[in-house]
DNA sequence: TAATATTTGTGCGTATGTATG
DNA sequence: CCATACATACGCACAAATATT
C-alpha cells in the first residue's frame, strides 16, 4: 500500500461524501500512474484499513468508477484499471486540433453542434476588433479522438467576412480547411490564456463527464499572418484526458 | 439572476452536498468575474429559488464562504463580495515567478519550505539527462503575492552542480538569483505541460484551499542557452486563484 | 481432484448527516 | 426548533467466483 498514491486521509463531516473522496483519489492516483501500474487495485478490504472505512463505502468509490469506466471488477479475481493514456494538446504558434493529436488516436475529427448569428458581446468585439455589438457568427463545436469527447469549443468569427462559414466547416469538419475556403491559407495563434474549473452541466453532457469532472479552460484569439483577428474562441478539455503542451523557447 | 454564472444546476445523490455544490458554484463566478461586479451577492431566496433548494441550503453555501473569508454576510443589509481579482502568470521562453506577477501585485516572493538530497526517479533523472539515482537536490517551495499563497513548487536540479543550493535561494527568495550565484546567467524554458487536477491534501493545506478545489498543475524543463537541463519542476497554482498565459506567436 | 483461502457481490439492521417544510 | 424523508456510513453475515495449496 506504500506508493500507490493513496496517502491522503479522508475528511468527514465535509460536505463531500466519503466514498467520493475515495475514488477522487484512486482516480487520481491511476491518472498520475502511481497506481494501477500492475493494472489491478489492492482489494477492497485492504483499501478499507487502509482509508479506516467500511468496506461498503470502499465498494460505493468503486462502484463509481466503474460506472465512469476507469476500472472493471470481476467477482473472486479482483478489480482492474481500464488503462487509457492521457492526450498531449500542443498549444504553439500553429495550433490544429487534428494535427496536434497526430499520432496519437487514428480518428481525429470536430463536429458542428450548432451556429448563431448575433451581436457580440463586448470581451468578443474586443478580441476581434469589431465594434460593439457587431454581428458575429458563433460556432459550438466538438473535437473527437477514436469516437471520445476530447474538447468542447465556442468560437466567434467576425459575420460580415464569414458568411455561411458553418457550412463549410460542417463540411470539411476543420477550422483550418474552412478557413481556407473562405481565402485563409494560414492563421497563427496571437494569445492563449489556461484555467481550470469544474465543468458545468452542460460541458458534462457534451464530454460525457461524470459531475465534480474538471475541464482545462483555454481562451484563444487567431490572427491572420498580417495580425488581424479572426476567430476568438474558448475551449474546454477534459482535464481526466487531456494535457496542454506548451512548445518551448517561445 | 441571468449573465451570473450561476447557470450550473445542482445534482442530488452525487456524493457532494447540495451546499457545497452551491458554496463552490458562487466562489467560482466570483473568481470569473461573473458575479460580484456590483459587490452583492443576490438575496437567499433569490438563490433558493434559482437553484430548486431551500434557503436553509443556501445558507449553509453562504456560511462556508462567509469562513473562507469570499463572502461577508451583514444582517439586514446582505451579502457581500470580498473582492480579489485573478493574476495571470506568463508562461513564455524567460518564465520567472516574480518579473511575470509584476504590477500585479507589490510584494512577490518564493519561500522554501524544505529541500532533501535523494536518488532521482526515472522520470527526474530523465527530465534532467541523468543516469538513473543519481543524487538530486529537491526544493519544495512555495510562491506568494501580496501574501496570499498563489503557487507550490517542487524542483529537482543535479545535486552534483547545485551543493548547497537551497541556501542560495532561501536568502534571495529567487531561482534566477540563486542560479546566477551558482555561474548561470540566463535560463530558458524548454517544455511545459499543462493539466488540471483536484488538489491533494498537501496542497490544501500550503495554498490554503477548501477541499474540492482544483490545482493547475505545469511540469516544466529548464535549460541553459546551451541547451543543458536544469531544473525540473512540478507547479501547482490555485486555479481560482490564478490563470496561465501563454505567450502566443511561439 | 479436493480442500482452503482470497476476493467480489448481496442483504439487512442501525446510526448519523443532510435537506425539506 | 421540530418532525419527516432520504442519503450516507457502519457492522455483520453469507453467497458466488476465482486462486492457491
């Protein structure tokens, strides 16, 4: 039980649930690799001394974790982790959602979920220097490797030059080929500011995320080569299945 | 009660009390910005109402925070918003604690909480071009603005090059300053990756977080302008405390 | 092959915490 | 402050599947 990553205690009485933090930490500790290495959790009644639970409340964090697909039990063998590596999603100057997974899921792919037409608000006039409350066209997007939510986008495009943009990213089923049509051959990307909160119910439909989930929030502006906006955008990432790779010597 | 950020809605039977799902939901539009812009907090019922719980619930939320120190309740008046904005911290080639927060806050400095010499694990050894257990020197500290615990570091550098570098950066309260005492000038960043996770007991307790709260975590490689390891490092922000920006145009 | 130990699955009664009205 | 309802956690016992001797 020594370096599995399940050193911290649990707190009662905190308005978290013992069998929550339980499995907060085993999933924790498996997404860190300190656990899970052989690919099988220590049994149930040792985790219970271990954690001075019953093992009813271990059973309850395990229970859950199978239902999110992190581990698999079978009766009288044990419990096992359903291992899946974590994604590497470079941020650097050129960032494509499927390049940068290149070669790291076959499928890689976006999905238009739904476009708008209205008056930007003014955090997004400000990024794409428009003037308040001029028409823009927003974009909620999908990002999908092997079939698994990846990333959940909102974008916004300066309306008067992007007419019927959805369509051809409907259709091409990437930004960068979109823009392409519509006379973009490249586009860099000027800022990108990282947070992190818990995802909203929304978020947690969309990633198929169990709630308590986090996402890693990234608010991005693209530019022209020439320095003019075009697309402000913010993303959320499964934070249980991606990490964002800062290229270095910026 | 529209524009608040407090769209999420409250999920019974999840393992995370319905106070603190509201308690966390409020702190969180607080830090975005969201709510609070006029310094009040809507009044109980309001909330009791928008969120479908009663308004013992929502009491419950507004003590936790009124304890945090996010809130402050006034009998008869309401309740009000103990106002602090986010600092954003620069990630880019020259990444310094101190130079990336200025004029954000006045007073920016590192502390060391503890350091230890011990045989490198493959990853460390790995980061810093070692042979596997080579002796390292670990720092574990801590970064603070304004007072406030914003960062938790741990640091790995050859302890073959770095005796007694500990002192070093416990007088200076810098890593730039302790290495230029050691003969390196200029240091660059060489990778960064970004992730997101809850924060573990440790990190509770240094950055003074409510359990639940979730810590950006960046593991980081720094290197010479020759291109030699450095350090390695594991940093954890508070994420409702901080925000990562990414220089764009890599 | 048989006996035994290990591990997960299930049921039930009770006490306490959380949320409602 | 109280009564009620439900979720959470505990303790014990035993069944079912698998592993070990």
């Amino acid at each position: 039980m020594i370096g599995t990553g399940l050193e911290r205690e649990v707190t009662r009485r905190s308005g978290v649930a013992l069998w929550r933090q339980i499995a907060d930490q085993i999933r924790q500790a498996i997404s860190s690799g300190a656990l899970g290495a052989d690919g099988r959790l220590p049994p149930e009644l040792a985790l219970s001394e271990r954690f001075g639970v019953n093992r009813h409340t271990v059973r309850s964090a395990i229970a859950a974790l199978v239902q999110e697909g992190v581990l698999r039990a079978e009766q009288g063998r044990g419990t096992f982790v359903e291992t899946r590596r974590r994604l590497s999603y470079p941020i650097a100057a050129r960032t494509r959602f499927s390049e940068g997974l290149e070669g790291q899921a076959r499928d890689r792919h976006s999905i238009l979920l739904s476009h708008a037409v209205g008056p930007a608000s003014s955090r997004v006039s400000e990024a794409l220097g428009l003037p308040q409350d001029a028409p823009v066209l927003r974009l909620e997007t999908m990002g999908e490797a092997d079939g698994r939510p990846v990333s959940r986008a909102t974008s916004f495009f300066d309306a008067s030059c992007f007419a019927g943009f959805e369509n051809a990213f409907a259709r091409t089923g990437s930004i960068t080929a979109a823009l392409w049509e519509f006379g973009v051959p490249d586009y860099v990307r000027r800022s990108t500011l990282v947070s992190a909160r818990h995802a909203d119910s929304a978020d947690l439909a969309d990633l198929r995320l169990s709630p308590g989930a986090i996402v890693l929030v990234t608010v991005a502006i693209n530019e022209t080569l020439g320095g003019s906006p075009l697309q402000f955008s913010e993303t959320r990432f499964a934070a249980d299945r991606v990490e964002l790779s800062v290229s270095g010597r910026a």
